[in-house]
C-alpha cells in the first residue's frame, strides 16, 4: 500500500524541495525517461515480491512525480524512484527534513487565522488536465485531413521535391494516438486523388506507417530534447522511404510525376545507377519532408495545453 502525505494546511510543506531535489538526482543520472523510470520502478517491485497488478506503475504517474506544487506526494514512489536512480540510502529522508525546515523558515509569522483550502484552487495533477472535447477533437483531426491534401496541392501545383501530406497525420499521431494518426495518413492518401489521381492511393500505406513511428516514438521518450525528436523524424523518413521504393519500383516504374523525379534525373545524370538514383533521391526528399513536417507539428501542438502536459512530454519549440 502506498503512503500518500495530504496538506492538512496552507502551512504544511507544499514538497517543492523533495519535488527539487528529485529533478536534481534525474539530471545526475543522464536523465531517464519517464517511461524508462516507470518500467525500472515496476522491475524494482516486482523483485520485492509484488504481484505484476500491485507493482505497476503508469508513466504519467511517475511524470507527476516531478512536478512541482505538489499539495500531497506519494512517498514510497518518490523512494522507489530515489532508488532506480541510485540515491544515496536514506536520501528521501534527508530530502523531507531539509524541507521542513525551508517551509518553517519562509512562513510568515501568523498574523490573522488562516483561510481553510479552496479544493477548486489545489493544483492540478497531470490526470486533471482536460483534453479536448469530442467536437473540438473531431474537428482538429478533420483539420489535419484538410491540412495533408492542401499540401499535397501546393506540392503538385508548384513540382516541388517533397510532399508536405503528412503535417497532419504528424499532428494527429503525436497529439492523439498512433493509430488515429495512420487513420488521418490512410483518409489523406484517399483524398488525395483529387490532386494526383489513383496514384496517391498505395502511398496510403506509407503514410500510416509515418503516423505509427511517430507516435508511439515520441510515447517512448523521442520528443523529449531536439536531439530526439529530430532523430524520431529520421526514423520516419528511413520507413517511408523503404515502404515508398517497392510502390515505385513495381506500380509505377520509378516515377509518378512528382517533383522527386528532377532529383532522381540529376543523380543518374550524374552518374549514378536507376535503382541508386531512385533510392537515394527518395531518401533525401524524404528526410527534409518528414523534417519539416515533424516540427510544423509541434509548433501546432504548442498552442494546445493538453498536448504537452498529459504525458507526451514534449520538447518546448525554440520562441
């Protein structure tokens, strides 16, 4: 059973130090995911006997662990967390007592009775901020729909060497799940013979595939520094391009019409074999599509709360 310690008043520790100093030690040691601290926590419990049930522990749990105004913390988490980070023994104790006595010295001295705790101005755990609601979350993945085939439209009217279809399925994917992404990739593809005909059809399959690396990627800690989600978006490309090739190479002879194919002429015009030419001019639109479309979501996603304080732990976009 965890010990869960409740704020009785406003004078009480409000744990910000315990909070503090736990950040410090997750720092200290290369800055585990939380998903990575969560799994190591659940392996400690389990070695201590735990059933699987009891010695669970969810990712947005241990998140909130590291969040300061805290009103209440879940003591034998904060220990077990102390613990898979290698904390010195009796850390947490130390931690707590250090902050009895920072509260008791900035409390200001008692001058009229304390009002008695508002719980609607407690502050919210990770669990208590809402999400979208059913229409507004409709009408976003609509949006990323539309967003997929104008981009698509303005890649073609301007034969440009990317494809700028899947900011939307990257938006959706991050923000509301793997599979409602490849759900907006697959209806995107669909819409798409309104600008490049049947083609755009099989690439469907391709632009799942983009939603489900993004989004269980950045579910696995890929978009919590630059370094990462920059890496997560290469990963995409690399897929895309490998699903896109045998398209190519067996549908369409190595060419649908798009802007691509200058890439792939230049390269074989320089020297360089069909297949090598096709491979590499693919991978490199690839990378700088998939690129741009990562971030593009992201600065989207920044303008929405909930995206980034309901466990995605997403990277802050730079401004």
């Amino acid at each position: 059973m965890s010990t869960t310690v409740e704020r009785p008043s406003p004078r009480s520790i409000r744990w910000d130090h315990v909070v503090q100093e736990l950040q410090r030690l997750r720092r200290s040691a290369g800055e585990p995911s939380y998903a990575e601290l969560a799994r190591s926590v659940t392996e400690l419990r389990l070695a201590r006997g735990l059933d699987e049930h009891s010695a669970r522990v969810a990712r947005t749990t241990v998140y909130d662990a590291f969040r300061v105004g805290r009103s209440r913390v879940n003591l034998d988490l904060v220990r077990d967390l102390a613990t898979v980070m290698r904390a010195p023994e009796g850390a947490v104790e130390g931690w707590l007592e250090a902050g009895a006595v920072e509260e008791e010295r900035s409390a200001p001295p008692p001058t009229e009775a304390p009002e008695a705790a508002d719980p609607e101005e407690a502050p919210a755990t990770l669990v208590d901020v809402p999400g979208p609601s059913r229409g507004v979350a409709v009408a976003l993945v609509v949006a990323a729909v539309v967003a997929n085939v104008l981009g698509r439209f303005l890649v073609d009217g301007l034969h440009l060497p990317i494809y700028l279809d899947m900011v939307g399925t990257a938006f959706v994917a991050v923000g509301f799940g793997p599979w409602t992404g490849a759900g907006v990739g697959v209806a995107s593809n669909a819409l798409g013979v309104l600008s490049s005909g049947s083609a755009s059809l099989p690439f469907g399959v391709v632009n799942a595939a983009g939603a489900l690396v993004w989004g269980y990627g950045v579910r696995r800690g890929m978009g919590r520094t630059l370094p990462r989600f920059l890496s997560l978006n290469l990963l995409v490309a690399v897929t895309c391009t490998l699903l896109t090739l045998p398209i190519l190479g067996v549908l369409y002879s190595g060419s649908t019409g798009h802007g691509e194919d200058t890439l792939v002429a230049n390269l074989e015009a320089a020297g360089q074999g069909f297949a090598i030419s096709l491979a590499a001019g693919n991978l490199l639109a690839s990378l700088a599509d998939k690129t741009i479309s990562g971030f593009l979501a992201l600065v989207a996603l920044s303008c929405f709360p909930w995206a980034r304080r309901r466990g995605l732990d997403l990277l802050a976009p730079p401004g």
